[in-house]
C-alpha cells in the first residue's frame, strides 16, 4: 500500500500475512431487522434466522507481519478497535459483515480499507483481566467488564458484561466469512467508482482461548457524524470473553 | 467514501468540494536527483530543470465541506499535516507529486487517499506568528518559524525559518498541477491490483496572503518504517510563510 | 518543579518568567449565586454584585521562557485550555478565581499547579478566525464560532460565539487579579496539608488585541468524574474574542 | 486533590487507598555511580554496595480507588508508565529512589506528585506476552520483549529483554521503602519553597506473579528537555517481566 519506495519500508502497513494475538470481547443483542438492513447495499439480504442480531465487539490486539519485527516496537504492533457486524445472504449464502468500525493506530485503518473494514480512527477501552491484585476482575463468575468507544471528543458506546461461567460458543454473529464492500469514489466526483468490489475473506490458523460468557449491557449514543446509535437494541443475547489468535492471508472478490 | 450509511452522515469525509484555509510553511532545497527517481514509478520522469528539487511543507488547516457545519465542531474541521513534493513529467507535462504526507486526524487521511497523497499519520507542530506578546515570531524580518513531524514517538523532521522579507513567490516545487497514484492492492496479495491509476488534480477559487521569505534549514532523521531521510538536502533553495485559502473540486484521471 | 536535575533541563517546567501569547474567547453567563458559592472555600465569599457571573474560556496559547528556545520546537510551546472563572471577595477585596480548567500539555498542567490552577487533562478544540479561503470565519459581524471540551472521552462543554461587532471590553469575571488555592494533601492520608495556601497573582506586560463582542450560547454536560455542568446557565451575559499577550513572573501569597 | 468541588467527584484522582494490577518490566544495569550521584539531594548519599546500579521499568497498570468504579470505565483505570529507580542511603537506612518517571494519564501524574514521583507525561509502550496466535511472545525461554518511551514527539528510552528462564527475584534496585522528595516552589519565585519534605512509603497487600528472567539491552537518546541519556549504561545486569498487584494507602515524611 502507499506510499510506495525504493525499499518498501515506508508504506502505512507491511505487506500480508498479518499475524494478530489479542483480548476479544463480543457482546451479541437484537435489534429490529430494519435496522440491519438499512445498513445493507443493494444485492444482500437479510439472514433468514435471527436477522437483527449484532454483534459488537472489542479487541485489544498485538500484531505483526511475518518477519514479527514490530513486535519489538510495540507502538507499530498494539492497537484496540470497536466494531459492529451483523448477518447477510448474498448468491445464497450467510456471511458476516462488519458495518462500522474504529481503530486507533493508522497502520489498522490502512489494513481494514484493504480487507472491506470501514474503519475510521476511535478511542478505545476495555477492563482487563488480571491475576494478581484487587485492580481488575478476574475470569470467572462475577468477573465485571467494561469497554468503550469515543470518535471526535464524544462518547459513542459503553458496554458491560458481568461473567457467568464458560461457554462452548463465542457467539455466531461474527463466526462466519465475512462479506465486505471495498469501495473507492472516482477522483472525479460525477465519475463511477474504480473500486466497488465484494470480497469476502475468512481467518486461519485460527487459535482459540477458553470462552468466557455472560450478562451484557450495551448503550449506544448519537453523534453529528455518526450512525451507529440507529442500531439500537431491544434485547441482549449473551456476552463473551476470549483470547484469539489468527492469521490474515488474504481473500477472494465475491 | 466508507463507511456507507443510511443517512449519509457516518463517512469518515463528507462528499467533497473541499474548503480549506490554513497557515503553510513551505522549505525548498536541493537533494541528489537520483533521491528523486527512486520515488517515481515507472513511466515518470524527472522534471527536465532543477530534477533534485524538494518541497518539505507544514500546514495548519481548517477545512470543511459545503455546509460549513465542521466549522463550529473544530475537531472535526482541523487537522495539521507535513508533507513532501517533488515534480516529475508526464505524457509531455510537468506536475508536482507529493510523495510522503502525514496527518492528525481521519478524515483528512481519508481525503488524502481518494486523492492518491499516501496520508499517514503523524504528530505535526509548526510556530505560530503573533500579534501581541512575546511567546511568538512576527511576519517580518528576525522572525524565527520551528516545525517538527513526528510517527509512531520518534521525531522524523525538523526545519526552522528566519523570515528576511517579502516575496512574489512561494516556490516553485508545489505550484502545479498534481500528479498522483491512486492505488489498491487486491485481496488477494497474488492478484492485479484493481485501483491503479494516475490522477491529476488542481485547486480551485484559491485565494493567498502575502509571502514572507527566509533561510531554511532542515533535519531528516532516521526511522525503522519510514523513507524520508533517504531525500537528504544537499544545498537550501529558500523558505517561504504564507496563508492560503483554496477548494478541491475533484480531479481527472490522468 | 520536579524532577530536579544536575543540568536543571529536565524540570516538566522551565524556571518563570512565562510569556504568552494566544487567541482567547471568554462567554459570560449568569447561573444561580449557590451553584458559584458551592465552590469557593470557607473565608471566601460572593462578590457583592452580579455574584452569579461566569466566565467560560477557551485559548489557543503559545507560551515559552524567556529563552525562548520552546518556541522553535513547538510541541513545547503550544497548548490549549477551556476554563472557567468566577469572581469571590477575601478580606475585602474582590478577585477572580478559576474554578475548574483543562489543558492537553503536561508543561501547562504543571504550570497551572504552580498557580493554584486546578488543571486536569482535556481535549480542547476552537474555531479559528482566517483570512484568505472559505473554511473559517471572519473577524467581523457574522462571524461564528465553536469551541468545545472533552475528557476522559466524554464531550464536557460546547459553546458558540456568533459575532455582532466590536467593544471596548472583554468581560469582567476574569478581570480582576486571580485569587488561588494551592493544596497538596499530606502523604499521610490522615495528616493536615502541608501546602494548603491562598495566593494572588496578576499578569504583566499585557498587551491585547482588538475585541470583537457578539451572541453566545453554552451546553454544558454530566460526567462521572466532573461537576462543571453544575455551573448551569440561566442568562447568557456576552462572548468575546480577543489576541492576548502577557507575562506571568510571581505572585504572592494571600 | 484539586479541583475541590460540592461532592468531590471532580477532583483530578479520587481519595486513597489505590490499587494496582499490573505487567511489569524490568531492567537493572549499572551506570557510572556518579551519573546517580548527580541526581541526589544534598543530605542524601549512594548506597554502599553497587552504588550505580539503576533500573529502569515499563508498567502497563489498572488502577483504582476503593469503590473501584474505575474499573467499567477503563480510560480511567488503566495507564502506562515507564521509570527510573536508583538506591540511596537517608539517617543510615537504604531506599529506593525514583528519579525519572513518564506516565500516560492525569491521574496517574497527580497520583505522583503526591507520592513524589517526578512525573511527566509520555507515550509508553511494552510487548504483552500471548496465550494464542503469533504474534507475541510466550512467557518461557525465548521470548522477546520490546518496549518504548517517547515524550514531546522525541525517543527517549528503547529496551529489549530475552526471557532464559525464571527466577526467585525481581530485582534489587526497585524493592526497597521509596525515599521521595515532594516540591512545590513559592509562588514568589525568590520565596522559600512552601512545600519540600522527603516522605517514605511502602505497597501493601503485595501479590506478586512468577518471576521471568532473561537478557536485557538499553539504549537512551538525548533530548533538549531531558536528562535520561546521562544515566549511560555500562554494564547489563539482569530483566525481569512479572506481574504484580499492590495497593498504596499513604507514607509517612521522612
């Protein structure tokens, strides 16, 4: 990705595959389905089961390119992200789609434009489980966490989950390919798009923590430049919290 | 641009035209030619007089779209960047290039990338002229200008100016039309890419204050994911202070 | 201030004088008298007239030592700040005294501590006033401009000044000398404060800019670990806009 | 702490006890005994045995105050800090000194200024060891640490640490009593200083993870505004990642 030079060093991500290892908290709530498909381009559908359910969902990731030297350089390898993902049919089958999404290191912008994330910069927080100490819950029944997300100097989300015991899922709204638009205006804007392709991709190497779930709370705020808040819930699924661990190697236009 | 709402209101930039009105500082010098090439791809070449040409340019900025409302919401309306340009010809004409740019907010990136400047992001600081006061340098001779650029907590650049007047001129290396590569790899790293393009673009209703001149100097400094230092000054052209005020309309494919 | 060092560099502060020099808009409003007696502390009172006035302050501020050295490595000069004043009487006399401020440099913070300013970290954004172009207003009737607060990624205050012409004041809650507490608990949670005094200062050297007056409206917000919005609005008195330039170099214990 | 409001909630840290959960790293390295010499008040002299040695420390914490409402609100509970700790002897007994401290929040900076710790604000950051995936490492032979500092856009501290093994000890630099000065000059810059007392103090409730030990590299850059880079390694010692919970309920003066 840009910029491009003679050593290939300067571009704002290095090149896949992309190794990621983090902390992942998924909160899964219904909205109604209108919600959901107002936030759908014209081609996809509703999922058939279940169609307002959402997902939303916070990391605190570490991640590298294959040679792993920005692990050494944390501030190029940490970031967290808060993002949304709802269910979609297209050509007769069920994906996941991630409909917003923020990130707070530009390295991450870079990669969800490449893979169909619209990704726009945020603030993000989430509690922690520790081991030792009275600073932070633990990962059993009764563990509190909190998380929450800010763009532009205001608040746009906080979500609570209380842990109730270990779970065998970790939620089915964001456990399918993903289905995602790359979209690019003409640099004349009365031109027709360069870029609109559906691509769809999925992880591998995918390797999981124990699942962790719970009683969530989830409160959404409105913003001038914002839309995440028409998503509003109207009954919460469950919570869950796990470490991940995945690679990115690439996907397929759809 | 992304992400595509139901209202139109979640885009990381609103729809272009652009406005903008800000403070630039601009430094010219001389680098090895051969720096110069290294940067262009293939089918440019270097501009035919005065190749080794450089332009490392700090800007304060508001900016916002047709409806102004950004302007009364500031964080979302400013933004400070550093940038690089150097010239190159094409198809029998000359343009300015950018080649290196960095930025402090999302939206401005995002407008970068549709209009091919390969934004990422960085911290950006340049001195103020005052009017009152001793904290700052006045826009006559004697007055001293600092500006840093920093990415990812290390300092990449350092320039200063000492005003000595008045001038006609603001320089000569950002004062065409740009030529710039809008590109997308594919998502599948094996893949053509399937945004690959040149585009040209010029400001419009551009409307400029007064130029003050001085001596420059410049530090590149050394960083693991960066290039800039490699365009390392071999003789100082001139530095130049003035405000501008211009709207970016669109541009053309190239 | 500390850290106290061999080469006495390293201070989060240098040695006073401080100068200053910034753009500054100041609204003034009416909330009930007891919301502004809530905060002052025992042996200082109301002032006599208008004892429900407010000022709310946003400033753009450059500031360096007298060596000036800060002022070409901007990172270490410029800062913002939002505050808030109020006037009080203390043996007789009537002074200002500023209640609640947030700054986005640690210099300022440890400055305001100096002071008995009570700073806190925030994000601070204001319209700027340009000349040339259409992304800014004007310094003339019609004129408008925003400002807001943020913390802890909560949006805390919004404000807007629409101008109407010019004046001959710039308001009258931060007008008077500023009367301060300077509090440090003992290490021993039990134990009295080993620095818990009044102090008085007032800036010298000042020179101002042109003020421009007009129409001004404020929203305050509720957070967790905030009580500015208990400051309501009841009556908006007048917003300003002004250049200043001062010097601080002392004050004196009360 | 200020600011002092009707309810309290306002001020910029709440009340002791505070508690800690945190990953720490640690490096212990010997510089020139005169190098820590130099950052010693009069009335303070070098520890008798390994008087240079010094150890420098990232921390990634959650923190809070008793009622732990911090904790779901995890801007407010979580921040990162790196330090410098040196011994020295007081009225015959050794401590632990801290003499250059950055953190990443304003609660964390004022709850030093009451503790003693010199701090100032910076971007910290620190390889997190990982369960699952690739990217990062595991807590066992081999494993490889990075972690930074910057302040003011500039690099100040890079360190890296090679688990070999694990280890019955922490360290010896930082696991003494902290011996503190707390400052604050006299508003009249020619006046006494109204508060300068040495204070003692101790963690409590001290929960400590297993010990991993391994090789350690340092390197410090200089900066116009810091005194690290004088703290010139000679000789490695040893480093340590652990995990640790604590809890600070006040010291006594000295």
């Amino acid at each position: 990705m840009l910029p491009r030079t003679p050593l290939g060093r300067a571009s704002i991500v290095p090149s896949p595959p992309w190794h990621y290892s983090g902390d992942v908290l998924t909160i899964e709530y219904r909205t109604d389905p209108a919600n959901v498909a107002a936030l759908l381009p014209a081609g996809l559908d509703l999922a058939p089961d279940d169609p307002g359910a959402v997902a939303i969902i916070w990391a605190d990731w570490q991640s590298c390119s294959d040679s792993g030297d920005e692990l050494l350089d944390p501030v190029r390898s940490q970031y967290k992200e808060a993002f949304v993902v709802v269910r979609c049919t297209y050509a007769g089958e069920t994906y996941s789609r991630c409909v917003f999404i923020w990130v707070d290191k530009d390295f991450a912008l870079a990669r969800g434009w490449y893979q169909g994330y619209p990704k726009k910069l945020g603030q993000i927080w989430m509690t922690r489980p520790v081991g030792v100490g009275k600073a932070g819950p633990r990962l059993q029944p009764g563990g509190r966490f909190g998380a929450t997300l800010a763009a532009n100097d205001r608040r746009l989300a906080e979500v609570t989950l209380t842990l109730t015991g270990e779970s065998d899922t970790g939620g089915f709204v964001n456990a399918l390919p993903m289905l995602h638009s790359r979209y690019m205006p003409s640099i004349d804007p009365a031109g027709a798009a360069p870029l609109d392709e559906l691509v769809t991709m999925r992880s591998r190497d995918v390797e999981l923590g124990p699942v962790y779930v719970g009683e969530p709370t989830v409160t959404l705020f409105e913003a001038p430049a914002e839309e995440l808040a028409a998503l509003e819930p109207v009954e919460m699924i469950a919570g869950y919290w796990r470490q991940v661990g995945a690679t990115f190697a690439g996907g397929t236009t759809a």
